[in-house]
C-alpha cells in the first residue's frame, strides 16, 4: 500500500505505508508493508499516557471530567475554546500555566494560526497541542506527591509510570521499548506496528493483557481504563479539532472508532464494534499520507462512508490550478 | 542509500533515494536504488529549458549576460537583488511584470521570507522563484515572433522548444517523455534519473549528444550551449541564493561544479573535471533529504569538503533541544 502524488497521469513520489491490523488477543489479521516495523508511537501513545490517570486514582482525586481526559489524550488545534479548557484543569489540579514545560508552535490548525497571527496572539506552552497531556502529566505527579518540577524528564517517576503503562497494553518488555525525547519534550517510545495495534485493540476491552470479554461487554462492566475510551468516543471535537483529520473520522462514525495521530507520519486506531487495533507508519514520516492511509484503511475494514476529503488531496500550483492529487494505491493484505 | 531521521540513537522515518551517476558517453558509473527511477525533472530540468535561448540566438539578439541566463535557469530566493535583475531583463527583451504567468509563493529562503512579511512586501508574479526561466520563455517567444500571450501552455511554441531541447540532451525520444505542469504553470517532464544524469554529463562537453572532446578543452573550443554553463559556474549566487544549498555546494568548489534542485526531492549535477553527471530522486519527494543525499554523493565522488551543514541537520523539539539528526546513511554502488 503506497500513498502516491500523481502530477498529470503520472507518479511523482512515492510515500511506503506499513500497517498492522491486530484483534483483541494479539493476532495480526490484516497487514501492509512490514507490520513489525519499529518506529516512535509519538503522539498516538496519548491514550496509553493518560491511563495512570485513571488507574492510580488521580482522575477521581482531582475530579476529572471525560472533558479533562479526552484533551489529556489530544493533540488539540490550540482553539481558544481547547486552551480555556485546558487552563480550567490546571486550576483544577492546583497548577498553572508557569508549571508545563512543552514549547509552544504554530498551531496544529491552519485557520486557528492563521486566525492567532492576524490577531497576534502570543502562543505560549498551554498553546501546545501537548497541553493536555503535559496537565495529566502533573495531575500524575501531583497525585502521586512526585515533584513537579522536571515531570518531562526521562527518568522522572511520571516519564517512568507511562512506560510501564505502554509495556503494559502493548506488550512489548520495557527493556525492549527505545525511549527519546519527543517534540514537547517527554518520553516517546519506540516499537513494532504490531504492539500498537495491539495496544489499541485491548483498549476497546478496557483492559490490558489478554481479557476475554469484548468490546461490546465493556460499558456495562467498565474497567476503569475505559474511561480514557468514553472519554475520546464522546469528544472528538477535542482530540483534534475542527476541520483535522481525527476529528472528521470520528465524527463520521460515532461511537465506532478512536483515531489518534502522531508526528513523522504515525497513527493509530481502535475499531469498537469489530474490536481492533490498527498501527500505521509512513515510512517517510509524510504527515498528509497517514491520513489518507488510515481513511483507507478504516474504509477497508468496513467504516464507510469516510470524509471525501481524506479520500484524495489535490494538489495545486503557484497559479492555483490542480496539477495532480495525493491518492492511496493499493490496500490490505489478510 | 537511504536518508534518515534519527530521534535518540533510533531511525524513526527514512527516506529511500535513488541516484544515477553517468559519464560523457553515457555509461552508468555509479548508482543507488533505481537509477532507471521515473519522476518529473522539475526545475533540474531549467539549465535545458534555458537552452534554446542561446541556440537560437535569443540571447545574442537581446544581449543577454552571464547574469540574465543564471537567473533563467535559477529557482532563485526571491532576494530584493535577483528581482531587479529580473526586472531588468523582462525590461531588456521589450516585456514587463504584467506578462508573467507564475504564480506567487513565499520565497524559498527563510530569511528573505521574514524579511518580506516584517517589511509588508507584496509578492507579485515576478518574486517566483522561477521568474528568471518565465522571463527567458518571454524571450524566446519574442525572438521567434511567436506569441508572448499563453507561453506556459504546453501546446505553445515555448514549451514545445523546451520538450526538444530536454529530449536531445537526455536522449529521451520525445514520446516517451511525461509532461505534465509544473509548479509555476509551465511544462515539466518526467524522465528516468539515467537520462535526467546523461543531460548533466552531456552539459560539461556543452553538447548534447555523444561529442568526443572533452569538458577540459570545452572553455577553448566553446560551443555555444557552454554559454549556459559558463553562467551558472559564474554566477552561484543567483542559481539559488545566500544560504541555500546549491548555492552553498557550488561555492565550496568554485568553477569544479554545478549542482541544481527541483521541488520534491529531485536534483541534478555536473562535475566539471570529471565530466560526470548525476541524478538524484528521493522517492517520497523530501526535499531536506536530496540535499544531504546530493552533498553525500559529491563527496564521494571527490568534491570534499562539503559544507558543514549539508552533512547532517539537527532536528529540535518545540523546547528547542536538539532531539535527533536527519543523516545519510550508505553510499553509492559501483
């Protein structure tokens, strides 16, 4: 399955995709490219980060609403409305906006950037897509009576408590998992496709390892992990925002699917009804080829309609005339 | 020869290259991957689109300079210098801005883009980084009497000549040439890497075809395609821009080299003394990476040193750390 750009009738460029389609015990259903390929989870760990949150009680401690966990586990748009929210659970854990240590950026949202630059809007830390996920990470240590100060650190217990938590769903050992330091300034980990889909396929089951009740079962016996997936279902407008690929591929099945994108080309998935796990990589790391790859997939494994959008996107010259389209080409093999 | 993003000690992305190194005669000498790779030329192609001005006459009938047919075959910075001296060429072949068909861009250096948007400048037509090979196409049309009007259609007089052109330097037949349009509305041609090298080899003996003397004695005997050379050895400065890579390349090695990029990951070369040509595509368009992978190749093949910055490029998160490196890894093949 490669991601082509078409110019004219013709190909391009080339951007290699590697998925692996996993089912809730493990076993590899669906693959292409190579499913074992290692590379950094980056931002599609959010979810597997948040989940001490949950587990170690620092959710109920603090009184964390699905609102708080959903943006915990976002790579948000920097929207106004995103950032208030996000400056509410700071206040919520006893923590402000001096306390997050990621950096700030453009936003992930052209219109939000373009509308911050127009009106000149100094984009601080709590404008980071990762703000939410940097404010769980101090309600992590606050909880725990960790120090928080130096919570990005590596060795710091929070850094070392969402390691244990990635080994855990996707079971990989943590001597086996490569650990850097990742675009806000934590841990990112490094793994096959395979044990991030796996991951993603055990949290439709609200829990890690092999447990036998299914998806569907999960909502009436609700294991505490699946807070952070009710947390997601119910608010894609938070784990992206508006108009971004994650939030329209949610939107288009609700209830039905959690896509979470990462930086350098990573995504990943869990289809509730089927209960699987989906990992995908761009071996380039283009950003715009996963989503196409990952529409494409879900589509393949049964989740049409997708937004016509992340179907194909034509590309444009100088003068604005279409020259060409970046298009999916080929799919899975089971 | 791949191209990677490292983050820690890890390869998270990687980007697979593929390089054609060709004599004078032809011959393939050197390879990485496929150096029978399809893609589109794009502004490595500009030095034959320039071609037919000083084949034709044009130059000689408008008294075009070294300077003029530099810019012409320059995807250019968009520094306030090269627009003027656009300016005075469309001035010196009777055409004005107005007559421009490319479009508008943020211009490819970063510096001359802050600058632009802190002062307010309005980019017009001729701020393209392609308004030197646009303003060429104007007088060649003018010299031929055709019409100035349409010159970027692909059916027009121009851009027929320029097809010619790159089929008798490439020695690809015409039919089997791809156009399609380019970034800035003109025709650009998709080419194996083989034919796109054997144009840049061909260029040091400043004839297309299998002429027997030497790139040495090309100065003395000077055919009048040399003109084209001569320009872009002798003008670095306008064949990309300060601080820009084929600039940089070229200036580590004055007179020795002639190295020239398009858009997505596409890049040409000549070495003068050698008299070797070379091609090379990343094939998922990274343009980063063609820079280090053409830095890489020019070393190997004993244009050493190459600047500092062209070997390897740190990459930081949004704190600022340097958290990996983007870095050539392998070589060429025999």
């Amino acid at each position: 399955m490669h991601v082509e750009l078409r110019r004219g009738g013709l190909v391009e460029s080339r951007h290699v995709s590697h998925v692996a389609v996993v089912d809730g015990e493990g076993h590899l259903i669906a693959r292409a490219g190579d499913p074992d390929f290692v590379t950094f989870w980056r931002s599609a760990a959010k979810p597997f980060q948040a989940m001490p949150l949950v587990l170690d009680g620092a959710a109920d401690h603090f009184g964390m609403t699905a609102v708080d966990l959903a943006l915990c586990c976002a790579s948000h748009s920097s929207e106004p409305g995103q950032v208030n929210l996000v400056r509410e659970l700071l206040q919520k854990i006893g923590c402000s906006e001096r306390d997050l240590t990621c950096g700030p950026h453009t936003p992930l949202s052209e219109a939000v950037a373009k509308d911050y630059q127009t009106r000149g809007v100094r984009l601080t830390a709590v404008y980071s897509n990762c703000s939410g996920k940097h404010a769980g990470m101090l309600a992590l240590a606050r909880h725990h009576d960790w120090p928080t100060e130096g919570y990005a650190r590596l060795d710091h217990p929070v850094q070392r408590r969402c390691l244990a938590e990635v080994s855990r769903w996707t079971g990989a050992p943590e001597r086996e998992i490569g650990v850097a330091v990742d675009g806000c300034g934590v841990a990112c980990f490094a793994l096959p496709l395979r044990s991030m889909a796996t991951a993603y396929a055990r949290l439709g089951k609200g829990e890690a390892g092999n447990a036998k009740h299914a998806a569907t079962d999960a909502s009436r016996s609700s294991p505490p992990a699946f807070r952070i997936v009710e947390a997601m279902l119910r608010h894609p407008e938070l784990v992206a925002g508006d108009g971004r690929p994650c939030t329209a591929m949610m939107r288009a099945h609700p209830g039905r699917v959690i896509t979470k994108v990462g930086a350098e080309g990573v995504y990943g998935a869990l289809l509730m009804r089927e209960g699987l796990g989906v990992a995908i990589k761009i071996e380039d790391g283009h950003g715009p080829a996963s989503v196409l790859a990952m529409a494409a997939v879900l589509r393949e494994l049964g989740l049409e309609p997708q937004p016509d959008s992340l179907l194909a996107t034509p590309t444009r010259n100088s003068r604005g005339e279409v020259v060409g389209e970046l298009r999916v080409n080929g799919g899975l093999v089971q």
